[in-house]
C-alpha cells in the first residue's frame, strides 16, 4: 500500500477510532489500527473485540493494500510531524515507512489479515434518529449505570424499540434514569437490546448535535453509523449484552403525594457545598421540606456539619428524608431544563426527579441518622 494523506486527516481518522483500542490484551493485533486504502479513501479500524469503530477519510492512494499499525505509537508520531503532507508506504513485510518534511520513520506492523473480520449487517431494518436525540438521552441514562459486574446485564442501557417510540433506561439498584423520545412513522427495526457500557461511553463522545444516526441491530450485536459533519461516516459496531433486563417499571413509584418545583442550579450549587461536608462512611444529606423552606443538612461526625437554606414554594406537611449526594447531583448536572420537580411520599420511599419533558429519575433514599 502506498499512499499521501494531509495531517489533519491522518490525525482526524486515528482520533476516531483509537479510543477502543486496549492498552491490555493478550492479541498483539488488538494493539493496532487497521489501515486500508483505495480509491481516494483510507479506512481506519480499531477493536478489542467487543466494540468496533471504523471511518474513512480523504487520500491519494498510489497503490491499493492494508496493514496494521500499533496505534498508539502511529498516533503519537503523527501528532508530533511538523509537515502538512505524510507519505506512508507500506512494504509485503507490514513495514510502513512514514516521510514527513524532514522526518522519516520505519514503523514494524502486523499484516492486514490477521486483524479479526467486521461484523456484517443486514441493510433492510434500521432507526434513523437526530444524532442530537440519541446523544441526549444516553447522557441522561448513563449515570444511573451500574458498575457492579456482577450483574452483569445493569452494565449497559437498555433500549427499546418500538414502531412509535425508543425508550433509553439504565440502573444500579439505588437509582434509575429513564428516557423517551417518539419515532416518526418510517421506523422498520422494533425489539428491545442492552448497549454495554463501553459503547455508549464512545457514543457519547462520538455523537453529534448535527447530522442523523443509524441504527440496526441483530439478536446480539449493533451498528450505529454517524453521518455528521466532518464526521467521515464513522461506524460503531457492537456487541450486546446478554440477558433479559429487570421489570425497571416496577421501580417507578405509581402515584407520589408532595411535587415540589426546584430551580436546578441553585439545588445543585448547595448540593456541592453540603457534599463536602460528608466522607465515604457518611454519605448522606438530609433534606428536610417545610412550608417555603428547604434545608439541606450535612451532618458528619468525624468531618463537621454544614447547612444549606433554599427559599421555595410549598405549603405540604413537613417531610425530612436523606439522600446521596452525588446520586441527586448526578441528573442535575446532564439536565438542561431551568426548573426540576421532586416528588416524594414519605422519608422511606423513593423520591423522583422529573422535569417537562420525556425524562425521569428514581433515586433510593438512605437511612436518616
């Protein structure tokens, strides 16, 4: 293969995929990119197996060919070239030479076809949403993903697909985020999957405002293909997690007593003040609603105490209840709407955060000192 390409998009292309790539793997292949080009496109493709991403980006390919290069060291070489232009050429021993300017490197790779094979999709069912959409709700899933392996099948989000609507939920047993948006009526693929963790954290920094995603999915693997701007029709390819999601709607509580309208950035600025006050055996803030009155209080033996006072509009009985900190400050933080709403029943039921729009959060309370 034999090949000149512009820096900026060399770098554009490693940057989109070598992010998969394992530091740690027993495969030596694992380590690499794959290179392929022809026409006037170089494809890059990186995976560990499990999750794959692949793009293409513009080039003058002299001779058609591929290989693989250890992507780690590729990318850091690039970066460094002072030159706009790279002329990279590759010899039947998997040997790229790399011309530059002044700078010239001999990089040892593995051959092309070692690398493990791409999964193939079928072209007929597919979901075609805004990237912007996709983006939202999987940061408003993500943070209630569970960590704990294992359970294996909370480490994901899990998606349903139906002819009208796609649902995003995701929880670790304290807490559950849940998500909706509706598909317009062009929508070919139903059925409902669970995206691992690793997934949806390349999506989330793959993801667009700009531009569609589409999205086809077998009994246990997925395709999203990204057609942004600039993007140079970057795919991700998936496995999924197997296994069959808990009923999270038996989580959700079906009628609650008290709804109380919070403006979310003054409740997260005292959130992360009262959370200083706490450590890791007491992790708790108690907050306790009055009329007019919310006052969240830390209280840590070994730490101290700190109290936080936010004016608000309630006329309910008094209810006092305690949560973790960083679990309630946690949607604040991805949510862009100005106003959320609490709503509780007493200090040992769930409370929920919702704002208006398709979105709620389930959040555990935890035992009042």
């Amino acid at each position: 293969m034999k090949l000149s390409i512009a820096k900026d998009q060399l770098i554009a292309g490693l940057q989109a995929v070598q992010n998969v790539v394992s530091s740690r793997t027993t495969l030596p292949v694992l380590s690499n990119v794959l290179l392929s080009g022809e026409g006037d496109r170089l494809r890059f493709t990186a995976t560990d197996l499990d999750v794959t991403v692949s793009c293409s980006v513009e080039a003058k390919i002299g001779k058609s060919g591929g290989t693989t290069i250890p992507v780690k060291r590729f990318f850091s070489i690039v970066r460094e070239l002072q030159a706009p232009e790279v002329e990279l050429d590759t010899n039947e021993k998997s040997v790229s030479s790399l011309k530059a300017g002044a700078s010239f490197y001999k990089i040892n790779g593995i051959a092309a076809d070692e690398f493990p094979p791409t999964p193939e999709f079928k072209e007929s069912a597919a979901v075609t949403l805004p990237q912007e959409k996709v983006k939202a709700m999987l940061k408003k899933t993500s943070i209630a993903i569970s960590m704990d392996e294992s359970r294996y099948v909370l480490n994901g989000v899990y998606v349903s697909f139906k002819s009208d609507k796609v649902t995003m939920v995701a929880t670790d047993g304290r807490r559950l985020a849940m998500t909706e948006e509706e598909l317009d009526g062009d929508n070919t693929a139903t059925g409902e999957i669970i995206i691992p963790t690793k997934a949806v954290t390349e999506l989330n920094r793959l993801l667009q405002n700009t531009g569609n995603v589409i999205i086809r999915f077998t009994e246990n693997q997925i395709s999203f293909t990204l057609d942004g701007e600039g993007q140079h029709g970057i795919v991700l390819i998936s496995k999924l997690v197997e296994g069959n999601y808990p009923n999270y709607k038996q989580v959700i509580p079906n009628e609650t007593k008290e709804r109380v309208t919070l403006v979310r950035e003054e409740l997260l600025q005292a959130l992360r003040r009262a959370e200083i006050m706490t450590n890791d055996k007491s992790n708790s803030v108690k907050m306790a609603f009055t009329k007019n009155n919310l006052a969240i209080t830390a209280n840590t033996p070994e730490v101290g105490e700190g109290r936080e006072s936010i004016a608000i509009n309630y006329n309910g009985p008094d209810i006092s209840i305690a949560f973790n900190p960083g679990y309630l400050m946690d949607p604040l933080k991805v949510l862009e709407s100005d106003e959320i709403f609490i709503e509780l029943n007493d200090e040992l039921s769930p409370g929920i955060v919702r704002v208006n729009g398709p979105f709620l959060y389930v959040l555990m309370p935890m035992r009042m000192s």
